[in-house]
C-alpha cells in the first residue's frame, strides 16, 4: 500500500504524535514507505516449518537432580 504525506499525517494525529510540516512529511513519507514494505514482506513469510526461538531452552549448566 503506497504511503502519503496525508496518510502519515493522519496516523500522526490520531496518535498524538509530532506536528510535521509538508517538507517534513515529504522527507519522512519514503523513509514510512520502506518500513511499510518490508513489514509486508515479513507478514508474507511462511514460518509454519521454521522452530521457534522461544521454545529453546539453553543448558545452563545446572544438574538436573
């Protein structure tokens, strides 16, 4: 989904965030654009055969008596 100075603006506002001039907004729009592709890549990914990380328990030397 392509990102606009009005789409960044209202996000801002709806969020509380930062007053951006349109100069601002049009330095910030390509910099959004790029986080918004590449976070649409990372949903797109298939992970289902991939072990997860957090069921991983690292051997902390203890005995286990």
């Amino acid at each position: 989904m392509p990102v606009t100075k009005e789409m960044l603006r209202a996000m801002l506002e709806s969020l509380g965030g930062l007053n951006m001039t349109d100069e601002e907004l049009e330095k910030a729009v390509p910099q959004v654009q790029i986080y918004a592709d590449q976070s649409a890549k990372l949903q797109a990914l298939d992970l289902s055969k991939v072990y997860s990380g957090r069921l991983l328990h690292p051997d902390d030397g203890a005995s286990k008596s």
